[in-house]
C-alpha cells in the first residue's frame, strides 16, 4: 500500500507521520489556517474521532493549536500556530 512507504520513510527520516503531515497541510491551506473539526476530517479523509486524536497530538508537539470562538459558544477549532517570523 502506497500510504505505509511514505508513513515508513517519513518515520526513518525522523519526521512526522503522513496522517499529521495532512492535517497540517489542510490547516495551512484553510482560510485564517482554521478549520472546524468536521470540516477538517471531510478534508482530510478522517473520522471525527481520528481528527481529534491527531490534533490533540498536534497540540500537545506545539505545531498547532485549538482557538475558541467566542460568538458561537462552539469547542476550540485546531488551528495552525502563527510563523515565528510573526507573518
């Protein structure tokens, strides 16, 4: 299966997991780099339960984070992290 040798050389290069590598990716590309959790699972082909597994991951490395949104009342969307560089 084509997903486990790119998981695999991921892994042997020390990097991160193909399924983080995604959400990252679809984070990056979503407008204000923000997404609702049942927004980024549809993208990135995930269950509910996987995406947040994988965004509690992500949160817990510092390479995202969750951000309230304080009009609606909803759970913390994952969020990419701002650039160091402050851009």
């Amino acid at each position: 299966m084509p997903d486990r040798a790119i998981e695999a050389d991921l892994a042997e290069q020390g990097g991160i997991s193909l399924w983080w590598y995604d959400v990252l990716l679809e984070l990056e590309w979503a407008p204000e780099r923000r997404l609702r959790m049942q927004e980024l699972g549809a993208r990135a082909v995930l269950s509910r339960t996987r995406v947040s597994r994988i965004v509690d991951e992500l949160v817990d490395a510092g390479l995202a984070e969750r951000v309230q949104i304080l009009e609606t009342g909803e759970p913390p969307l994952p969020a990419s992290p701002p650039p160091a560089d402050g851009s």
